[in-house]
C-alpha cells in the first residue's frame, strides 16, 4: 500500500507542477494579493506530496483499523477534496488564478485517490 502511495504521489507532483508550469506559460500569475508573492512551481510541488502523503498516512491507517477501509477513503478523500476548493475563493488571486488552483487541486485528487483506492481494494481482497 505505501509504494502504490507513494507512486501515486510522486504522479500527482510531476502532473500538478506540469499544469502549474503549463498555467503559467499561458498567462496565469499565480499571484496571491495579501503579500503580493507568486506561488512559486516548487510550492506547488512541496504542497502537492505533502498532502498526497498525508492521504498515504490515511490510507494505511483506514486499511489497518477500519472493517471497509475502501469505503471509509473514499468518502474522507471526496470530503477533503471537496474542502480543499475554498481557499483558492479566498485567497483573492484574479480570476484565472483561482480557477487554475481549482483545477490543481482536481489534478493531484484525480491522480492520487483512485490509485490509493484500488491499492485498499487490493489490499482488501488480500486479507
């Protein structure tokens, strides 16, 4: 469960860091107005696996003290997913800033939460 993780991970890094460096090359500044600081490509990167390794810990965890560990995932990773869509409305980038950090977001869940979830159906299968 941890390689399949950790895979998933680094996935969701190089295609979050591929859209953000593909974002910023047509327009998008990734600038933050409170401190007037652009977001830089490794940002996007330390967050992304950061996060995606959290989901990782979460994963194992569920597998090793939840009864449907499968289930239990999914439903947590859609809720953080689904949480994780307000701070770009808050921020206060420009426009094509928030819908490109919304879409960031969807690329590393759509990498990282199927593979974790066929890793625990496998895994689960296993016992």
């Amino acid at each position: 469960m941890i390689r399949v993780g950790v895979v998933a991970a680094l996935g969701a890094v190089l295609a979050v860091t591929l859209a953000a460096a593909l974002a910023r090359a047509v327009g998008v500044d990734f600038e933050i107005p409170d401190g007037g600081e652009t977001i830089p490509l490794a940002g996007f990167a330390v967050v992304t696996g950061f996060c995606s390794l959290v989901g990782v810990v979460l994963a194992v965890a569920l597998l090793r003290w939840s009864a449907r560990p499968t289930e239990r995932f999914l439903w947590t990773a859609v809720s953080l997913t689904a949480i994780s869509l307000v701070p770009p409305f808050v921020a206060g980038g420009s426009g094509a800033t928030t819908i490109a950090l919304l879409v960031l977001h969807l690329v590393a869940a759509a990498v990282v939460v199927p593979a974790l979830a066929r890793g625990l159906r496998s895994a689960e299968a296993g016992r």
